[in-house]
C-alpha cells in the first residue's frame, strides 16, 4: 500500500466560513486533537493576517508534535519572514506559498502578468530555501488556467527546489475526470523525481471529495481537506470522506495513517468550540449516518450489519450505545467519560467541569455527551480579564414591556445594569452592552436543543459585530435567555482579547 499525505485545513481554510472562527488557545487545543486524529500536516493558518493568526501558529507549532506544522504566505518577503518566524519552533515546519495561474485571477487578483508571476514563484521559493523548512506551493485556481502555463510554472517551482505542488480547484468547478487527467497529465510531464503532487478542492458543485479521490487515483499523493468539509463559500473536501473511501476502496492501493477511530471526537471538539452545526445526514460523521429508519433495512442490520452499512460506526469512534451520566455518576464515571471524549484537563480545569457537572445533575435527570462536551468547552473557554455571568433576572409578559437586569463579574469586580427591549433577550444584550461599553449589532441568531428532552440544554450560536468586528459567540445553558447572554458575553470576550 502506498501512503497518501493527509494534510488538515480546519484550522485556515475552515475558518474562511463566515460561521467559523478560532481563538488562539481553541487553535492550540483542535490542533492537539488533530494530532491525535493522526494527519501528517497541519494547516495552522495565515500569521501575516493579525497578530492572532500569527501567535496561534506559533502556539502550534510549539506546542504540538508529530504532524508537520504548515503556513501561509504570499510569496512576498515580508509575509515570509512572519510565516518564518511562527514556525521557528516547530518539530517540523512548512511554508506553504500560493500565487493564481488563471488569467482572471492573475489580472483581477494581482494584476500580474504570466512572466511577473512566474518570476515572483521562483524568487519567493529561493528566499525561502534558506529558511530550512519544507515548502509547498499551490498553484491557485489551476483548473481554469492554460495548460501550457501550468506545466511552465509547475518546471519552474520543481526547479527552485519546491517539496509539494498543490493543485487547487479554488472555485470548485472541476469535475473528477478533469481532474484525473490534469494529474495525470503534469505527472508525466514532470518526469520521476518530481516533487510530491497534492490537490486541494473546495465544493461549490458538490464534488470536491470524488474530485480528490480523482487526484490521488491519477498520481497525486496528497490532498487538503477540512473536518466535516467546512469552509468558505460551499466548503471543502471532507477529510472523513476521502479517508474513509480510501479504507474502503483498499484495491486502489492507497492509505493514509488516519486513526478513524477519532474522528467522531475530532468532529464533536471542532462543533463545541465553533458551534457550526454539521448536517445530521452528513456522511461519515451524521448523527443520522448510522439510523435505519426502514423495517425491511432494520431486521437485515439485525442479521447483518453490512447489508446497508459499507462504514461501521465503530470504525470512526461512534459509540453505538454511550454511557449516559446521571445524579448517580461519581467522579470517576465523569472522568471516565471525559477520556472518551478526548479531553484531557488540568486539576484545576477538570475540577472546575466535575463542579459544573454537579450543577447540571440538578438541573437534568440524563447527561449526554453532548452536555459534557458543552460544559467542558464551558469552562476551557473562560480567561482571565473575561466578563462572565453572575446572575440575571427577566420580567416579561403579556401586554409588558420586557426588563432585564444582568450582573456580570470581571476578575474580582461585580458590575450590573438593567434595561428595557423589545423582547427579554434583546433587553438583557442591552444591558450588557452597558456594562461593557461595548454597543453589538446582532448579525445571526441560532439556537438548538443539543439532546432530546424538555429538560434539553439549549445552545445558542450567533453572530455580532462589536467595534467593526463580526465575531461569532455561543453559550449553552438549560435556560434559553441564559445560553443566550452566554454567547453575547463569549463574542464579547473575543472582542476583548483581541485588544489586548
């Protein structure tokens, strides 16, 4: 079996999707749990975009070891050198340099001409040799692009010393046999010895798994992909889908060194911390891609499990039978269950969630995992110099004008405020607003039951934009006002830190 090159985008290219974002510590911790996924590369992000970008790969690329450790940069020396030093204490560092081959992207993107572009790639590549690290580059939107262009740039990386070329499909308009035959095609005239092939697809007609699997089947050893398939515009090829197709498609010769059995955790970390909702019949990863609803596929499952299962759910880590805490759950049971999730906490942390756990017994009869996993991230998301609620109370009803009045504690200082608005939730934004000096503009607002039961803790995802900046905040709580004044606070948090 010969070895396909994983490499993981969640972390940039998945926080393109406007329902996505990622503070540096939640890079850090989805990227822990990447590695324990097993992904040979992980896509950090883009330092030359903020200074957020900048210190969460640099988190990464201390703190985590094993998976290569990739950048983002222009091909332009001073977004090199900031992609340089993110990656100076990675175990193993990437940069990863992009330029359009298209004629549309080239004029209306950089208004490069072929032979600027051509020499800016191979000046870049040379620069960055001296660095040390790997270096792939990505020929941006190469399937709209001339043939012979292609082949002209794809010689002239090869020959500045490039490890990867990465073929992307930027707009997600290929179709597998364009694909395939591209591939194909620039392998061979390449020659052996060329450097590794690698594909990146995004989804826009809902093709970009079959056209990765198209790739590597034509030759190409690597492909990019996000977990659940998220990212800008309609997303991107879904790692667990090219994964999986190649576990089970064993006769095309092909493997990657994915542990499946963690991509159930994998998915669950990357929906606590985002709240972005993964659609119950998504493949691989649905909370629907395992139910047999049909009594005719029911008793054949009984006997069988492969009559209408090509994927077992225990393959990717699905519990086909949770353990469900309750009142009667000790410590240990609780620990127990955080292992399985995947968390690791410090005493204090752990102690912090066994308390919150404590608190929601109270409140709920069964716990799922989907309540730990809310409680957990609950409590990992807290920093210092954060608001966080104390208390609240609402007056509403029939024929009133609805009142909230809100206390908010920020390190050892209690502050509170009161307020009118056209609905309890509006008025208790209202009064944090107050408190923080800070005036958001709700952009979305989405909230779900995360279990079954009238007892069900409700999340509550949104989307605000607070001082020209549109951050996305969630909060879970049993009561709907309280989840929501939870996610206000979190946008507001990360409004806060980002002044720091």
């Amino acid at each position: 079996m010969e070895q396909v090159f994983v490499v993981d985008t969640t972390l940039r290219d998945g926080e393109q999707s406007p329902e996505i974002s990622f503070n540096p510590e939640e890079k850090l911790r989805f990227a822990q749990q990447l590695a324990r996924l097993g992904v040979d590369v992980i896509d950090a992000g883009y330092p030359a975009l903020g200074k957020d970008d900048a210190q969460a790969v640099a988190m990464v690329a201390q703190e985590v070891k094993g998976p290569v450790i990739m950048a983002l940069a222009q091909p332009d020396p001073q977004e090199m050198e900031e992609a340089m030093e993110a990656l100076r204490n990675a175990e193993r560092g990437r940069i990863h340099l992009y330029i359009p081959v298209s004629p549309i992207q080239l004029k209306y993107m950089l208004n490069l001409s072929p032979d600027e572009a051509i020499d800016r790639a191979s000046t870049s590549i040379r620069y960055a040799r001296g660095s040390g690290l790997e270096i792939e580059f990505t020929l941006e939107d190469a399937f709209r692009a001339d043939r012979g262009f292609i082949l002209e740039m794809a010689r002239t990386v090869q020959e500045a010393g490039v490890n990867f070329i990465n073929l992307s499909d930027t707009v997600g308009g290929a179709i597998p046999s364009h694909v395939g035959k591209m591939v194909s095609w620039l392998r061979d005239e390449l020659g052996s010895g060329h450097p590794i092939l690698s594909i990146h697809c995004h989804d826009d007609l809902g093709m970009a798994t079959a056209n990765s699997v198209a790739a590597l089947e034509a030759g190409a050893r690597q492909f990019h992909a996000t977990i659940g398939g998220v990212g800008t515009r309609a997303g991107n090829a879904a790692l667990e889908e090219i994964v999986m197709a190649l576990k089970i498609w064993d006769d095309l010769g092909l493997t990657t060194q994915v542990n499946t059995q963690e991509l159930y955790r994998t998915v669950r970390m990357l929906m606590a911390i985002t709240g972005v909702v993964i659609q119950p019949h998504k493949a691989i990863i649905g909370k629907a891609a395992y139910v047999h609803k049909a009594e005719s596929h029911l008793m054949a499952v009984v006997r069988e499990k492969r009559t209408f299962e090509i994927v077992k759910p225990e393959d990717v880590g699905y519990p086909r039978s949770p353990m469900i805490l309750s009142k009667y759950s000790g410590r240990l049971s609780f620990e127990d269950k955080l292992r399985e999730l995947g968390y690791s906490l410090d005493s204090d942390k752990l102690e912090a969630a066994y308390q919150r756990f404590r608190e929601l017994v109270g409140k709920k009869r069964e716990i799922y995992d989907e309540d730990v996993v809310a409680l957990v991230e609950d409590v990992l998301a807290k920093r210092p110099g954060a608001f966080t609620l104390h208390e609240f109370s609402i007056s509403s009803g029939s024929g009133q004008e609805p009142m909230a009045r809100v206390a908010l504690l920020q390190e050892n200082s209690l502050r509170e405020a009161s307020s009118k608005g056209s609905g309890p939730i509006d008025a208790a934004f209202k009064a944090i607003d107050e408190i923080t000096g800070f005036k958001g503009r709700l952009l979305n607002y989405a909230i779900k039951a995360l279990t079954e039961g009238k007892d069900a803790l409700g999340e509550v995802v949104l989307r605000v934009r607070i001082k020209g900046e549109e951050v996305v905040g969630r909060g879970v709580a049993t009561d709907i006002v309280e989840a929501s004044i939870k996610a206000y606070l979190d946008g507001v948090n990360r409004v806060l830190r980002g002044e720091d």
